[in-house]
C-alpha cells in the first residue's frame, strides 16, 4: 500500500500529481473518500501495482496516467529494457481491454524501445508528464463544448426554472487526472460564477446553474469542493427521479466506448437510460477519444463485468474533446478520420482484446 504523506492540499480538480522531489507521484486515496482527503505517495511500480488494484485510484483515466507514471518509475530503478518491460506485462494486466491503459502503455513503450538506457528513466517522465497534460487537455475540451449546453439547460424552459441535470458519473475528476469528462462542464461553470462575483462583473460569466443531482458520494464530494449546489441519492432515488420526469437532461461518463458508439457504463445506467428513453429526457455520453477502441465496432470486445452497455438508439449525442457528435454509427469515425479500425476480419477474438 502506498504510504501517506504529509498533509497537503491538493490541486484543484486535480488528483495525481509529481511530487516535490520530481519523481515519486501523489495521488488521492480514494478509499478514505469522503471522510477523509488523504494524499498517498507511490514511489515504485509494486507500490502502483497496490494502488490500482486496492482503489487507492479509480477510473480508467487517472489508471492510465498512474500506469504512465508507473513505467518511468521502473525506468528510474533500472534502466534496462527488461525489467521495464517486466513492469510493462504487470500493469497491462491490471485491464487487458481498456483501450487507455493500453494506449497509454504501447505508447511508452515504443518511446522507451527507442531510447539509449542513460536516457531511458528522464525520458518516461516527460512522455509520462505528456499524457497526463492530455489528459486534462482532452477533458477541459468536453467541458468547454459542454458549456453551451450547460448555458441553455440553466436557462431553464418557457417558465424560466432551471433544469434538473442528473450527472450519471462516480466520481468525476477523481476518476481522471483532473477535471472529469462528464462533471468538468459544471466545473468551468462555476469557476466563470466565481469569477464574476470575485470581480464584481468584471471578468467571467454569470451562468446560472442547472439543478444538479449527483449519484454516490464521491460525486456529491466533488460538488462539495466546487461549491456547485446539488442534491445527492443513490442509483434507485435518481431512477425514481427520471421516470417521474424530475430530471430533463442527463449527462453520462463512458469508461470506454467502440469505434461505432457502443459504451461501456458503470452498472444500473442502462436502467437510467432506458427511463430517460421513455421519459424523453436526452441522454448525453461525454466521451473522450482516448476511451475509444478504434479497433472494436461492436459491443462484442469492450463488454466488462459488472457493467452495462449503452447502445446508440439509447444516446441523444455524444460530447468529445473535439466537439458533438451525433448518435450514429459513423459519426465517431466521421469525427476522429485519423483513427483508421481495422476492418472485421482483422478484429482481434474477444480473449485477445
């Protein structure tokens, strides 16, 4: 288990970090949420290895990014191909079919293949540093493309009430390197309230915020810290609330989706889906590119334990780093054209994926 360290506040909307020596990584302990905020140093790949696999970090996102991290403290230790590629096979093993972490590794390892070993551990920190920048960089893109939509959803309809946003994440940027793909758009929101009210109108934007019901604590938690008014239940009270016709617009985090628009959700959000489907309230999948298996173009090698599967006919539209995409089979691929799939004879058998 990784040891705690000092206390310390952590960065906003952020949850993994370099610490101040440059080379061990902090990271949120997310098992003593949300009694407790407890940073915990991970200074070797075993000690990754732990926090993946005890909760200590949650979420594809912020796995990926600690994997990173995980390689380059390998790197440090020895340099030599070998054991890197040791630590490579363990923490691939955590999630053999998460597009991310599998990115995020062949990544480092084709930069690792080709780099003398004096220079191997410095340059798995800056490709490490790298992903996780892009990380943040790809989910304040959905939050930015989801503002527009937060503006009119705050304005409310005819009577000018606002509406009652459900947001189907748990957690948000504590799943990911920071800010969250579904819950960063309320985020930045706030952030231009803030700052307006700081500046007495000077600078930022008075957007008035949709009626936030969050699922879980972790989420409720993250409210909490961005000062973002909401009302928390668990999975049956927000299924209650959309059937009842409560909730107008939900907003959906994809732990990885296929090339076609088949998403992998946490389990029970099928059922939400399914109600808000009846209930006409549009469902909105916020889904980075990194969570994509470009080479999947059905459910078939994306499909997890525990989970459920979002098809199209259930989606109003998807929110990504590179804008709205329609809830249709080829407008992921129409969106990202430099991602070419393979065609279906060269997808992979599902124990391969």
């Amino acid at each position: 288990m990784p040891a705690a360290v000092s206390p310390r506040r952590y960065m906003r909307h952020q949850s993994i970090w370099l610490a101040d020596d440059g080379w061990g990584v902090e990271v949120i302990d997310q098992t003593g949420l949300p009694a407790q905020c407890q940073i915990r140093r991970v200074a070797s790949v075993g000690e990754v290895l732990g926090a993946i696999v005890g909760g200590v970090v949650r979420g594809p996102g912020l796995i990926s990014v600690l994997a990173g991290y995980g390689l380059a403290l390998a790197a440090r230790r020895d340099p030599d191909i070998v054991p890197v590629m040791t630590a490579w096979h363990a923490l691939s093993a955590t999630d053999p079919r998460c597009p991310r972490l599998r990115g995020v590794l062949d990544r480092m390892r084709e930069v690792l293949d080709v780099t003398p070993p004096a220079e191997r551990a410095h340059r798995a920190y800056m490709e490490a540093d790298a992903i996780a920048a892009e990380e943040l960089a790809g989910n304040l893109a959905i939050g930015r493309h989801a503002m527009g939509m937060l503006r009119r959803v705050g304005a409310g309809g005819g009577d000018g009430k606002p509406q009652t946003l459900l947001l189907a994440a748990e957690p948000g940027w504590l799943s990911s390197v920071g800010w969250g793909a579904a819950s960063a758009g309320l985020f930045l929101a706030q952030e231009q309230v803030d700052l307006r009210r700081a500046t007495g109108g000077v600078l930022g934007e008075d957007i008035a915020p949709p009626q936030v019901v969050t699922i879980g604590p972790l989420a409720a938690w993250e409210m909490v810290e961005a000062g973002i008014p909401h009302s928390p239940c668990d999975l049956d009270g927000a299924l209650d609330l959309v059937r009842r016709g409560v909730v107008e617009r939900l907003f959906v985090a994809a732990i990885r989706a296929s090339a076609r628009g088949d998403v992998l959700v946490p389990a029970g959000t099928g059922d939400l889906a399914r109600a808000a489907k009846v209930a006409g309230a549009p469902l909105h999948v916020c889904l980075p590119a990194a969570a994509i298996n470009w080479q999947a173009l059905g459910p078939g090698t994306i499909t997890a334990p525990g989970t459920d599967i979002l098809p199209l006919s259930l989606i109003t539209g998807f929110i990504t780093d590179r804008g709205p995409v329609a809830a249709e089979a080829d407008a992921l691929l129409d969106r990202f054209p430099d991602h070419e799939p393979m065609s279906i004879g060269e997808l992979p058998a599902a124990n391969d994926a």
